[in-house]
C-alpha cells in the first residue's frame, strides 16, 4: 500500500464565494465558564480530580467505540459506479463509512464541548458527487480544488454535473490521501489541520468544530490515481444555526485533553507540528496580532508561541476571529497541566487564559477491523438461481471480502434464499445466512419478459459490443451499437443485482451500458 501524507484545503467563504454567512451572535449567548475566564486557578498537574478521573474515563470509552475500519478503492462503494468515462455515474459509498466519519467528527467535537452533528441523505449525496467528480478527473491533489478551480471539465462528465460539483466543492472541506485507511484518518487529518497548502489557519478544524454547523455531508471516492477525494459538506447555509452554540473554542480545549490528538502520527517524517487554536464567534479587535504565552505549571517553563496566525477574515467554521499557533520549544507530557494567555484582544484588557491538563486516552493504537465490511449495503430478501459458475458449482464465502472461502459448495440450478446484498469490488456478494455469501456474479436473481426501449450510452461517436447471454459465460458477439442510437428489448435478466436486456438475435446489452426510456 502506497501511503502519502494527506493534503487539505479549507474553504474561504468571502474569498470564494464574494458573501459572507452569517456569524451574529445575541447578546445573550450562553458562556462557557471554564474557557472565557480571564483568571483561572492553577491545579496541580501530577493528579488528577475525581472530576478529571471522570472526563477521562468517558473519553476513554468514546474512543474505543470508535470503528477503525480500513478502507479501498474496492471496498468503500455500496453500489456500482463509472466515475472515469461515458457514461459518467456516481453510485453511493457504505453507509458504515458516512456513519464512521460522524462519529469521530462528533467525538472531536465532543472533547471541546460542541454538541453532535448529523449527517444528512441530501448533504451525503451532494458530497458524494464533489467527491466522484474530483475523483472522476483525477484532480491534483498537489492544488487547491476548491470550486474546482486547477481542473478542466471531460467530457464525459455532463456541464450541470460539473457546475453542480464546482458548487459543492467551494463549500466543503476537502481532503486527500493515497491509498487504504480509516474513515476515522480523514477526520483526524482534518483536526490536525498540519498538512495545508493554505498554510497554519487550521481552516478545517474551524470547520468541523463550528458551534454553528447542525448537519454535514459526507462523500469519498478513488482516483485511478489510487488517490482518495473525500469531500466533507459544512458550510451550505441551511447547514448553519444563527446562533452558537459556544462563544470561544480552543483546541486543545480547557480541561482534560488526550496528549495523542496534539501529535502527528500521519507521515511523521514529512508532517508539520499540530497547531493549537482559539476560535471566538465574536469579533476580537486588536491593535495587530496577539501575543500567545504558554506554560507547564509543572515545570514552570513559559514559551512565546510560535507561528501565531490571525485568519479571522477567511471566517471559517463561520467564526469572527480565530488565532493559530504552535507551542514550540515546550516538551508535551501527559499529566502536566498546561496554561495558555491570549494577549492583545481588545475585548479582554487581562488577556484570556485557560488551562489544559493532557492524558493518554490510549495504551496502543486501536486494532483495525473488517468487520463492518460484511454489513448489509442492501437490506432486502429474496431468491436467487446459481447460473453458469464454472465447473458446474460455486464456493460459499464466509464474508464478502477478500473471497474467505468454505468448505462448501452451490451447484448451478439450485436456488437459495437471500436476506441482503454488499457492494465489494465491484460486484454485489449475497448475504445466505448463517455466515455463508455467494460472489452475485454466478446468481440470477430475477428472469422476465419485459418490452420496451433503450438507448446505448457511451462516448460520442463510439459504440458498445453485444455479449452473447447475460451469464458469467457470456461473449462478445462482435456485434455494434453506436451511442445513442434506441433498441427495443424483450426480456431483462438481473444477474448478481445487474441488470441484462435482451435485443434479440442473441444480443444482450449491460444496464451500464444504456439508459432505459421505458
């Protein structure tokens, strides 16, 4: 497995779309007592309260919850797509995913004390096709593509497609890696924030710890560059509260904080130091930058940030004002208590200061599982006819990956109750219960005569070639049919959940092949 450091590029409303969203917040939003106070006490950094101890232990159990599936170009998909040539289709992405990346989302958000978010059919389905899209064409993940706008539109892809995935892609954040990982990688990469083209803003986290945001999106796809484009919905405005739900959100946050989410664990080689943050949904006027201390009160050491950053104008996460920084030349060490002073901000003359005891939230890195690969994509019942497997018979799998095979065996002409169908690969594994799957590519799942009309969609000026039967033992009869030209068929054959259409004349055509007008 190829694996590439990540590359992020967070989105600029005022920049890229000329409006701004709404950042108003009433005078009479709720505070949060333990990060807007100006003095704080001191706690001793080698024990932790029974307060603490508490937090911790919630945490703790939070994060092992969370799914550390790994994911693929042939595993991700729930359903069949064509995202490289005519005819272009976008397909769906595993429901365990989407619900995966909103789950770490929410529990990054759960560490600095924003509630939950939820994502949405309508957002996943947008985000799925600004993600399909940049996939589709390969786009360089060297450039921002935001808007699209270091890419040139195929000519596979239909122009309200693309002016519909320019749309999505100005108002997501987007993220891209090479290779195999978790759903849980890419969100982390977007809170680590320390791999962007934009430089040190932590545009993304702003994004994804927004006291704003109620909904998301979620969308991924794989390049045949093996690059993944995972777009993450955020800033559509029906998305968005009018209110926050916090005034101020540091990262890391006040309290207890685990000491891993502050270390770059991904291409340690090449990755930046994590930034920290302080985002205020109100505006912050300062006479310049602020100045940002930092210091172990268990060693008593202070350091001056480095790098301190005002990216208040990009307004992301649909904040204010919002600061980044790195606390360089100060060692991080679990059970040590860290206090941070934001100096220069007219609204707080002392300063505003806030302190951050760090904890180990793991004792090893959480085992990856396949597991959730062998959930249902298509929750339906039914029966199926083993047709055509060679030599006569098929082997039962005891997942839909990786082709586990058992010591059993379905002969051609049998049939078998079905309880449900994954997408892996390509192609559609039926689920017979009791752990044993069958490859769909060797089932018949539905044979009926059914009249009507089709017309062959593919590349301009190309053609498609007829297969001789809908069955694994098909061949290509030699026999054209040019784009867009209509055919009348007689009978569909859905063979391992694709269906077949019968021309006549021993001519059978793919439905990835055609568009069906009745």
């Amino acid at each position: 497995m190829s694996v590439h450091k990540p590359y992020l590029y967070s989105i600029a409303i005022l920049g890229m779309l000329g409006i701004t969203l709404s950042a108003t917040v009433p005078a009479n939003a709720a505070t949060d007592s333990s990060t807007d106070s100006t003095t704080q006490p001191v706690a001793p950094a080698s024990d932790y309260t029974t307060a603490e101890q508490q937090k911790i232990n919630t945490l703790r159990e939070q994060y092992q919850q969370l799914d550390q599936t790994p994911y693929s170009t042939e595993t991700i998909y729930a359903s069949p797509t064509n995202l490289y040539n005519y005819p272009f289709r976008v397909g769906t992405i595993k429901n365990n995913y989407i619900q995966s990346s909103t789950q770490w989302i929410n529990y990054y958000r759960e560490l600095v004390g924003l509630p939950k978010v939820t994502a949405t059919n309508g957002d996943n389905a947008s985000a799925q096709l600004g993600a399909s899209v940049m996939a589709g064409i390969s786009a360089n993940p060297m450039l921002s593509q935001h808007s699209l706008a270091n890419s040139l539109k195929p000519a596979f892809i239909p122009t309200k497609t693309w002016q519909k995935a320019q749309y999505i892609t100005n108002i997501s954040n987007l993220y891209f890696r090479a290779g195999e990982e978790t759903a849980g990688d890419a969100i982390t990469g977007l809170i680590a924030d320390n791999n962007n083209i934009d430089g040190n803003d932590t545009g993304h986290r702003a994004w994804v710890l927004s006291p704003y945001l109620q909904t998301i999106g979620i969308g991924a796809a794989y390049g045949q560059n093996d690059w993944k484009y995972m777009d993450m919905l955020v800033a559509d405005p029906g998305q968005l509260t009018n209110r926050a739900e916090k005034d101020v959100v540091t990262y890391p946050s006040a309290g207890v904080f685990p000491i891993e989410e502050l270390q770059s664990e991904q291409d340690t080689a090449h990755s930046k130091q994590i930034p920290w943050s302080i985002y205020f949904a109100d505006a912050q006027q300062t006479s310049g930058t602020p100045t940002v201390t930092i210091k172990d009160d268990t060693t008593n050491k202070s350091v001056t940030a480095a790098d301190v950053m005002d990216a208040s104008s990009s307004q992301y996460g649909n904040y204010a004002s919002i600061y980044t920084f790195t606390p360089k030349g100060l060692a991080l060490v679990k059970n040590h208590q860290y206090t941070v002073k934001v100096t220069g901000l007219a609204n707080y003359p002392e300063g505003y200061s806030y302190s951050v005891k760090l904890f180990s939230i793991r004792d090893q890195t959480p085992q990856k599982s396949t597991k959730a690969l062998k959930q249902i994509d298509v929750p339906e019942t039914g029966a199926l006819t083993i047709k055509s497997a060679p030599d006569g018979q098929t082997q039962l799998l005891s997942a839909p990956i990786y082709y586990r095979g058992l010591n059993k065996y379905v002969k051609n002409g049998t049939s078998w109750r079905y309880f449900g169908k994954t997408f892996i690969n390509g192609q559609y594994f039926y689920d017979l219960g009791n752990n044993e799957w069958v490859n769909g590519r060797f089932t018949e799942i539905s044979n009926s005569p059914k009249q009507g009309t089709l017309t062959i969609d593919t590349a301009p000026n190309s053609q498609v070639i007829g297969y001789s039967s809908p069955y694994y033992d098909q061949q290509p009869t030699g026999r054209a049919f040019k784009n867009a030209s209509a055919w009348k068929y007689t009978q569909v054959v859905n063979i391992g959940g694709i269906n077949w259409y019968n021309l006549g004349g021993g001519q059978w055509l793919s439905a990835a092949d055609v568009s069906i007008i009745n």
